[in-house]
C-alpha cells in the first residue's frame, strides 16, 4: 500500500498537495478528482454522532451516556459496544471519522468539559478511550484519539502555555494517549489547541512526531482541532498533517511558499498527504453501502449503558430500591426534562429522549411530581419549595432530581465553583430537616460539593446519562437493574482541597502544574486528606466478599510479570456486578 500511495502522491501538483493537507470545509477533506482521490467527511463526537448537513441541521442519532458516565462503568466491553454502536451509525451516515475519544485528563473538577472526558486516573483513562477506538473501529470507521495533549481547561484554551514537568507529562497527561496509540492504533489523533511548555501543539514537533510517532509508532494522521493553527508550513513540519476545517486555501500558499523557498521540505508535505490519503483510500472502500442501524435497537442499549454507568454513592438502610408499593414524591424539573449530555461540540439530536416521569409511568410506579426549584434562577421559590415539602410529608420518602444546570458546564468556559444551585441545597437541607426519607439523584458532569450528603439516605451518580437516562434511572431506583458504577474522578469535600486549586486556570495565557503527579487521587492519598466520595468508590444492592488473594511471586524485580487473582463471591441476595481494582505502588526507596 504504502508504494501506491507514494506513486499517487508523486503525480500530484504541489497545488493539489497544498490543498489536499486542508480540509474542504467544516467536515471534509478536499477531494481530487483528476486522481480519484475521494472526499470522506467526519463529524464529532465521543458518545453519539454530530452529523450537520448543508442546511445547518443535525441529524438525529443515540445519544449515549457522556465520558464522565461511560468511565464509571469500568466496563472495556461496554465501551467497546457503545463504540460499535456509534460506529455503526456512521456507516448508516456515510461518516469516515468520529471524533472521539475525548481522553484529556481530569486535573480540576472545574473544567468544563469534564463531563466529555473519562478520568482523574491515566490507566483508567486510557483502557476506557482504547476499548472506545476498538468498538468504533470495528465498523471499519475511524476515530480522532484527542485532544493531544494536555487539554486540561475551557479558559484561554486557544492560547494559554501549560507548564508541565516532564514526568507529569510521562506518567499522567501522555500514559492514557500511550495506551490508546499503542493498543488500539485510532484512525488519526486530534492536535489540542493549548501549548505546552511554550510551543502550540498544533506546531510542536516534540509531540507530534518525536513522541506521537517515532516512540510510540502511531502510523495514521493527525488532524488540527478545529482553527487551532497559526503558523500553518510549520505545523506541516512539526507533523501536523490535516488542518481543519477547510479554510478555503487561506493557507495553501504559505504551504507553496515553504516549499518554494526552501524553509519546508517538499518531503514533509509528501508525509501529510501520504498519511491523509492512506485513510481516504482504504476509508473509501470500507463504507459499506445501504448500511443501516436499529433506532429501537440502540435506545434500548443505550439504557443498559446508562444503567452501567450510574454510581451509587450512598444508601443509608438500604432506601433503594424503592418498593413498588411506596409512592414517592418527585421533586425537580430534571425528572421532566433530563439533562443528558453536555454543551458544545458532542452535543447531539437525539433520536428520543426517555425521562424519568416517562419511565415512572410506563411502569405504573406510584409518585406524585413537584418542580421543588427553578434551574433557570438560583434563588429559592418559596411557593415551589412549599409544594414539594408538603408532597414530600404526604409520600414519607422524597427523591430529589438535583445536579448541574446546562449553562453551570460547558465546552468553552470552566466552572469558577464546585456548588450546587443554591436554591437546591436549601430545598434538600429542608426536606432533610422534615423527616422524610431522602434520595438525591445527581445529574452533573464534574464533581460538586455535597452539603447535605450526611443528612439524606441515598445518593445515586447519574451524570449525564444520554437519552435513555430517565429509563436507566427508574431501572435503578427499583432494583429491575443493581449499580454497578465506579467514580472514575474524586469528589473532594470542597473545591479548595483540590491539588490544581492554587493553579488553576492560570493568568495572562498561562498556567504551571505545580501538582505534578499529584493529580486526583494519587493527592489526597498522599496528603492523607478525606475526601467525601473517593476514586473507585460505588455501592451495590448486593454485597461481595473477596476471597484467596494470590499473587505469583513473593519478591519481583523490576521487569518481572506479577500475576495476582482473587475470587470474589456475591454474598447478598441479587445478581450484581462487581469492581476488582488493585492500586500498586513502588517501595518508597529512601533516595
Ligand atoms: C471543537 C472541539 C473538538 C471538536 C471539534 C469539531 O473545538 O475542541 O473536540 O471535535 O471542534 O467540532
């Protein structure tokens, strides 16, 4: 192949190699039919397809739980079929490349798009984005393993320097992206905006080609994030093969000029095209014609994902599952209109949309529903609190839809604080202070700070659950499905204990990560410091007892494999699944 495609490329003009290195437009590569080079389009994004056509619209697609959700399944196989499934509503699309994973580490709870991301953790991170670009790519269609790297924060995103040690760079920002190049070999990598160490991805070589390609062997294209290059005949050089979108050849003659003048190698720009044009080609005859997917078929998986990827934090005296024959009072809009993904470029049209009111009905559950607070106003409405604490009195057991609001997170701007709305927390503290029974559901992207979590029975992680949230959560909340969800992240008591406090997000476009490795949970267990929810806690409705732990060798030198197992046996009464996670550290060497 590699020959071919050096004779395709050796017939082409310099114009047309100029042009073929940017995108056509917003979502396509630039076609060239004097060769038969076809156009391939690729849209976003990490759980569900984006796909906008000419008139601006999207098209509709499942809408699965975002990264946030997805990584507290701990679950590769389900990450794998999650990927499949998106995979194969590009083939029905006639989409060549999805945008995703999104496998930027959690280094603050504040970032706004945390929700999009997987974990605090670099191991977890990169099983989950691998399993993702596995499932994707099992449909014969390609992923974007982004944003590399260090694409840490929203604020001054397109320009702000990170200053990164180099084994935080090693064994936290590039461990999970190792992972996912080397053991699942995505389609292209998608350069961040950000710099790091004061040169821009977009046109830094050290990454892209030293890093990216020579030690880890990554052989497919990488692709800009959308408007992120400058300097466009460096980026070429760096190893930045496509830029996107299109920019209408805006930069096809600084390209020519290099080239012309010298300053660009005629041989770095065959590079760019021969690793587009290896994709385009074999992404051509990989689509398969007529395909199509089950609606139907995908929303019901897209409840099973949900339902796997919800945590339950707490449940004091086993208040869930409820009992068919309690009725319970709703209280909070979200339990009408879900918030179910996040804001900005994975935001989806979703094919349908289940909410928990919906799937309460269709059940035939006994409830009584009250608004309890606004989501567009923090203040506390008196009249709406009124009337969900005095539903609250009547039922004895109250389930409170809580969490973020859409415009509290987002791609585009981080967070300022970790709280909730305040109207939400008055009710909650009300409530509790009544008497009632209290379960809290929580629907948010990135960890909050939880006031009230010693004072109510149950809380349950819901994230941002995708369409079928609603059906996931009534699944949950009557024990027809048993939690099985991880926190992938920390819940820190509150904001200022987190290690990225003091630098985050930086000032005039930069920002140190003095923290080095001491992101997340690696943090608070060195400091000894509580937490009020830990990395890779869950509850179940069952219980588990861990049983003949073996490991294969008593001492082990450095290259040594060390094979450890443990028989885990359900003690409860219900089927559930359970979590086995081992935490291995070096014996602290006296230096
Ligand atoms: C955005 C995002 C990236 C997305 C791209 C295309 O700016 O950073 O994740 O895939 O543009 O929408």
């Amino acid at each position: 192949m590699k020959q071919g495609i050096r004779d395709i490329v050796a017939q082409m003009t310099l114009q047309e190699k100029c042009a073929f290195v940017c995108g056509l437009d917003k979502w396509h590569t630039e076609p060239i039919e004097r060769l038969g080079i076809p156009s391939i389009m690729m849209t976003d994004g990490p759980h569900g397809l984006r796909k906008i056509v000419e008139d601006g619209h999207t098209v509709q697609a499942t809408c699965f739980p975002a990264g946030a959700g997805l990584a507290s399944s701990w679950n590769r196989d389900l990450i794998k079929r999650v990927g499949a499934a998106i995979g194969e509503e590009a083939q029905a699309e006639e989409i060549s490349i999805v945008l995703g994973p999104a496998a930027n580490i959690k280094r603050s709870p504040l970032c706004g798009r945390n929700f999009e991301y997987l974990s605090e953790d670099p191991y977890l991170t990169g099983e989950m984005a691998k399993s993702h670009i596995q499932g994707v790519q099992s449909q014969n269609v390609g992923t974007s393993l982004k944003h590399f790297c260090a694409n840490n924060q929203e604020t001054m995103r397109m320009r702000v320097d990170e200053i990164i040690d180099e084994r935080a760079l090693r064994e936290i920002y590039l461990a999970g992206f190792e992972t996912a190049v080397k053991e699942a070999a995505p389609a292209t990598v998608m350069c961040s905006y950000n710099s790091v160490n004061g040169t821009p991805l977009a046109c830094n070589k050290r990454f892209l080609t030293d890093v990216l390609r020579e030690e880890w062997g990554f052989d497919g294209f990488v692709v800009s994030d959308w408007g992120a290059i400058k300097q466009r005949a460096e980026c070429v050089a760096a190893g930045l093969d496509l830029e996107m979108p299109g920019t209408k050849g805006t930069f096809n003659d600084e390209i020519e000029a290099a080239v012309l003048n010298g300053t660009l190698p005629e041989s770095k720009l065959d590079e760019a095209v021969e690793h587009i044009l290896s994709f385009v080609l074999d992404a051509a005859k990989a689509q398969k014609k007529g395909a199509s997917y089950s609606k139907e078929e995908h929303d019901r998986f897209a409840r099973e994902a949900a339902a796997e990827c919800m945590v339950l934090l707490k449940n004091e005296d086993e208040l869930l599952p409820f009992n068919s024959s309690d009725t319970i009072a709703v209280i909070g809009a979200f339990a009408e209109t879900p918030r179910f993904q996040g804001g900005g470029s994975s935001h989806i049209q979703p094919n349908k949309v289940t909410s928990l009111l919906d799937a309460l009905k269709e059940q035939g559950r006994r409830f009584t529903y009250s608004k309890g607070f606004s989501l567009e106003s923090d203040e506390l409405d008196e009249a709406l609190a009124a009337e969900a604490l005095d539903a609250a009195r009547k039922a004895g057991i109250a389930l409170v839809m809580a969490g973020l609001p859409a415009h509290y997170e987002s791609e585009g701007y981080d967070r300022v604080h970790m709280q909730l709305p305040p109207n939400q927390n008055k009710l909650i503290a009300r409530l509790c202070a009544e008497g009632v029974r209290v379960a809290v559901v929580l629907s948010n992207g990135s960890p909050v700070e939880l006031p009230w979590a010693d004072w109510v029975d149950s809380i349950l992680e819901a994230y941002l659950g995708g369409q079928a949230s609603g059906a996931a959560l009534a699944d949950l909340l009557y024990g027809e499905a048993n939690p099985s969800g991880r926190l992938a992240e920390t819940f820190p008591m509150r904001l200022q204990d987190n290690p990225s406090y003091l630098n985050f997000p930086g000032a005039q476009n930069r920002v140190e990560y003095r923290e080095s490795v001491f992101v997340g949970y690696r943090y608070y267990e060195k400091k000894e410091l509580g937490v009020r929810f830990p990395f890779g806690h869950g509850l179940s409705y069952t219980s588990f007892a861990y049983e003949t732990l073996r490991v294969s060798k008593e001492r082990m030198n450095e290259r040594d494999l060390l094979s450890v197992s443990v028989t885990v046996r359900n003690t409860g009464k219900r089927s559930g699944q359970e979590v086995v996670q081992l935490y291995i550290a070096a014996p602290d060497v006296q230096a």
